[in-house]
C-alpha cells in the first residue's frame, strides 16, 4: 500500500494530466508538458544523493520553521530558494499544497508556480518534484547511514515547530 505523501504526490501527476487535457488560458499545459512531470522519477529513488548542488524552490510550510528547514536542505547539499529562480531544478510541494489539491483547490503555492510559468521566458525542463514528507523521509534515511548530529538536532528541531 502507497504511504499517504505517495497517493498525493499521484494526485498531483493527475491533476497535471487533467490540466494537459484542457484549454484552460491560465492552465499550467505547457509547464506539465515541458516536464513530463508524469514520468517523472522520484527524488527519493536510485540515487545517492539527488539533492547535491541543485537548486530547491521551496515555499513556506504553514506552521513550520522554513528557516530550520533551508539548513537541513544546505546540510544535504542543495541551495533552498524562496522563490522559483530560472535555474531551478527541484520544486518541494509542502504536504498541505497536496492534501488542498485533493479536494480540487490550488493553493498559493500552485498558483505561483502558474503565474511564475506565465511570465517566463525560461520553459521548465528537468524539473523534479518531491514533497515535504517524502523529502523528510530520504533525509531521515540519509542520516541512518551517514549521522550527522546537527542535522540530526535541526530534523528535531524541524518536526516539532
């Protein structure tokens, strides 16, 4: 059976189907066609270190202390923005952006990510998508083989905020 942060990420690939699918102006078409974000493989999956020197738009986590979290990123190797940049390579969708679009609302963070789609000049290609439980999840594992004792105490830090 699919763990929770699976089925949603799923959720996701189907929306992005359904959006492929329409003729909406605002859509995200192109931005899913340019991605093949159903294809897409998991961040989490077949690699050593799939973060190392990327760059992860990451929005803010309701309720979450975003600063802890950027250094736990730094800490696995990666550079954590606030806002899409052209050079983006990852984007973390927060567990709650997903639990909204199972119930059909796009949330802020959907909807920066269309308006950013709208305006660029720069079409989104080799764009990973992970979500914050699976990305705490390979951290979490990550830590099991290669302890790291501030990391460790910033992922406490993190999952009680």
């Amino acid at each position: 059976m699919k763990n929770m942060s699976t089925q949603q990420l799923d959720l996701f690939n189907d929306y992005a189907l359904d959006v492929q699918n329409q003729q909406a102006e605002n859509s995200l078409k192109g931005f899913f066609e340019a991605t093949g974000i159903r294809n897409s493989s998991s961040l989490v999956l077949g690699e050593d270190n799939p973060i190392c020197q990327k760059e992860m738009y990451v929005p803010d986590i309701p309720g979450k202390n975003t600063g802890v979290f950027y250094q736990i990123i730094g800490n696995m190797g990666a550079y954590a923005n606030k806002e899409y940049l052209d050079d983006t390579n990852i984007i973390l969708l927060p567990d709650e952006t997903l639990r909204k679009l199972e119930q059909g609302v796009k949330d802020e963070v959907i909807q920066e990510i269309e308006k950013y789609y709208r305006k660029s000049s720069v079409r989104f290609q080799n764009i990973r998508f992970t979500c914050e439980s699976d990305f705490l999840c390979w951290v979490k594992s990550r830590l099991a083989t290669a302890p790291d004792e501030c990391t460790l105490h910033l992922l406490e830090i993190f999952e009680k905020s």
